[in-house]
C-alpha cells in the first residue's frame, strides 16, 4: 500500500477499534473515500466484535471460565491489531485476521 493512503486513512484506522462508537464514525467517514488501509482495519474490528459476542455468549451459557479465556484471547486480539494501526501496517490477527478479510470483503 502507499506510504500516503495509511498516512490518509490512520486516524480512522485508529478510531475504528476505539469502541462500537468508534467503529461506526470509521465506517461512515469512510464511505466516500473508500481507503484501503482503513477498511482493512474496519473488517477486523467487525471480526473482534462478533469473537466478542461469541465470548460473552460462551461465558453467559455454556461455561464462565471458558468465556473468560475467550474473552481474553480477543483482548489480545485486539491490542495486537490496534498496535498495528498505531504502526501503520496492516497485518490480519493471528488465525482468525485473514478469514475476516475474506467474510467481510463486500464492506
């Protein structure tokens, strides 16, 4: 990617994982521009909030502990890919990053 589109395009990178708020603002301000490297961390962001549903559901009916872990394998999921937009590189989360690239392709 060019060095200007992720300098255009960080701070919505950035804002996207700041909160369900944050990613709604991303998406929008988005829309005209269509940058890249924004939309790259938009599809992670909507893949970390479904493994966040997942782990709050996880937690709330099957078993506490096991929601717990998933939970926190998001949470690092998540300060992993907020490091990366902070760096300005766009580099999927482990095992899941890619498939959310794939999934949410039409965003």
């Amino acid at each position: 990617m060019q060095n200007s589109i992720i300098k255009d395009g960080k701070t919505l990178a950035i804002l996207c994982y700041i909160t369900f708020i944050g990613l709604i603002i991303a998406i929008i301000m988005n829309l005209e521009k269509r940058n890249p490297f924004v939309l790259f961390h938009i599809r992670q962001m909507i893949g970390l909030m479904i493994m966040l549903i997942f782990s709050n559901l996880v937690e709330q009916y099957v078993n506490s502990l096991l929601g717990t872990a998933f939970w926190i394998i998001t949470f690092a999921c998540w300060v992993y890919a907020i490091y990366f937009a902070i760096k300005e590189e766009s580099k999927p989360i482990p095992v899941f990053g890619e498939k959310f690239q794939e999934w949410f392709k039409n965003i």
